[in-house]
C-alpha cells in the first residue's frame, strides 16, 4: 500500500452504479439503503474521515 500525496484536495466527483431498468426491487434496495445512510450521517462521516468538502 502506498500513500500519494497531494497539495490540496481534489473536486469530489459524483459516482454512479449502471442498474437495470428492469430490475425495480434492485432499485429501491439500493434507493433505501442509501437514504438510510444518509439519514445515519454514513457519509458525513466518511467525509470527514477522508476530509472531504461538500
């Protein structure tokens, strides 16, 4: 493992996962699983583990 530094953080890019159209059960688990990450601060914490800015 290596750690590449950097002089100041980069723009975060927003990341997308490709789901069949047809598949609506995968959707919303995966919709519920994210809402309730969010709503138990999941991703501000991580945000602030990695020091990321929104």
């Amino acid at each position: 493992m290596m750690i590449v530094p950097v002089s100041a953080p980069q723009s975060p890019t927003p990341v997308a996962m490709l789901m069949p159209q047809a598949d609506q059960v995968w959707i919303n688990y995966v919709n519920t699983w994210i809402a309730l990450k969010q709503k138990g601060g999941f991703f501000d914490e991580l945000g602030r583990k990695w020091k990321l800015s929104n």
